[in-house]
C-alpha cells in the first residue's frame, strides 16, 4: 500500500514539473514572437534596425522615404522697385559644395524659409527657398485629403533665389542688419578679414552684396540675441587679431552700419 501511494506521489510531482516546463517554454517562444513583431525580426542583417508601429494610424512622427526637392534657381538680386522678380535665366547648383544652413522668414508671410551656403568655383553662393504655407497650414481640401493618404506636400516652393559671393559662406546668419524692419542675411568665410551683408527687401529679395571690413581673420560667427530688453538680433565674430583673439559684437537698436561694434580681447 506504501509502495502504491509513493508512486502517485512521485507521478504527480513529475507531473506538475512537466506543465511547469511546458509554460515555461510557451512564454519564451510567445515573447521571442512578440519581440520580432513590434522591433523587427531577430533574423535581420547585421547592422539594420527596424521597427513596427503598433499603430499606423496615431503615430507622433510621420517618417517617410528621403525625396529631392527640386528647385529653378534665379538671381534674387533682379528687383524691380515692389520687390517685383525680374525675368532671368536659371542656374544650376552642380558642382557647389554645400557649406551651412539658416532660416527666417524674409518675405514676410509668416512662414520660415531656407538659405543655404555654398562654395562654387567662383567664390561662394547663398541660396533662399521660400516656405510653402500648405506643409505648415494646410487649406486646400485636395492638399488635405492627399495628408491623409500619407502625401505631404513639398516644405518649399520650386522657385528659389540666389545671390552670388566673392568668398565662399562658412557662416551664415539672419539679422535686421540695418534695422530697417527686414530680414537680412550676414555671411563670413573662414580665416577671411571682412564679413557680408545681403539686406533683405521684405518680399524675399536681396541687395547685392556688401563687404564689411574686420580688425583681423574670421574663425567663428553666429547671429542671437544679448540684450533680451530691446529684443534685437546681434551679430557675434570671433577673430584672430594681431597680439591674440578677439570677440567683436554688433548689437544696438540703431542700423549696425552706423554702430561701432565693441571688441573684448581673448585669451585664446
């Protein structure tokens, strides 16, 4: 009789190790699926990543594949009094090294545009594509309805303008230079002693260039805001002067062309 219950015994514990084992084993192999669903397969090339929205439907950011935006470039400097775009022929940008990047809305619609700086065989080139308000504010109900089929339009319009350099624009920023309410564009180039102002028009066109000489060699540049009080735009040029470094900053509520900048020498 002993002998008979300490075999039940003995069936029942490996009984429960058995379903124990089992569970243990599904879990696994459900987890490993799961994992495989929602961060890819496992069996993937080594060095890809993928990933699986879990739903397509509400996701924060919507990635799509990369798409050139193609661009007619036209001389940004042929105005007519109005801001009016002349007639002239386009250009292409092949064999232009591309350099930096800035933005700013400089026709006044209230939407940011693109400026690039480029070296060419010739010296340098800025180029300023305009925001296209239906990839910011979306109105037409064609444009809204091809959003919801994952169709977004272009961020620019195809026609942009340009303004050609002397010197190539290893710094570029965007300033009410000469403080007459419209955006301008400043350009520098490294290890150059003078600096360039493009003065906006308003209607997304520029003057031509103008050079503005320095005390020594650009080696930096950047366009901000320092007195937060008046809310106006600086320009800030790190130098190389003769005996050292120096900071010079353009900064004042009157035109920067009629302020004398202030100079603060650097240890390095």
């Amino acid at each position: 009789m002993k002998h008979l219950i300490s075999r039940r015994y003995i069936l029942r514990v490996l009984t429960v190790l058995l379903t124990i084992s089992l569970g243990a084993f599904v879990v696994t192999r459900f987890s490993a699926a799961a994992s495989a669903v929602l961060f890819g397969s496992q069996t993937a090339p080594k060095g890809a990543i993928t990933a699986r929205a879990e739903n397509l439907d509400e996701p924060w950011i919507k990635l799509q594949p990369s798409r050139s935006v193609g661009a007619n470039y036209r001389d940004a400097t042929a105005r007519k009094d109005g801001g009016v775009q002349t007639e002239s022929a386009t250009r292409s940008l092949d064999g232009a090294r591309p350099l930096s990047l800035a933005s700013n809305d400089f026709n006044a619609d209230g939407f940011p545009d693109l400026i690039c700086g480029y070296a060419t065989s010739s010296g340098g080139l800025v180029s300023i594509q305009r925001g296209n308000p239906a990839s910011y504010a979306p109105e037409d109900p064609a444009v809204l309805r091809g959003i919801g089929r994952q169709e977004f339009p272009d961020p620019f319009f195809p026609d942009a303008g340009y303004v050609e350099l002397p010197e190539r624009p290893d710094f570029l920023g965007t300033v009410d230079f000469n403080r007459d309410g419209q955006m301008d564009i400043v350009a520098a180039t490294r290890g150059s002693d003078g600096m360039y102002l493009l003065a906006g028009d308003g209607h997304g066109g520029f003057a031509p260039p103008q050079r503005i000489a320095m005390p020594g060699v650009v080696t930096a540049m950047i366009t901000g805001k320092i007195d937060q009080a008046d809310g106006t735009t600086s320009v800030i040029l790190g130098l190389d002067v003769s005996g050292g470094s120096a900071l010079m900053i353009y900064e004042g509520t009157r035109s920067l062309l009629e302020t004398t900048p202030a100079v603060h020498s650097l240890p390095a």
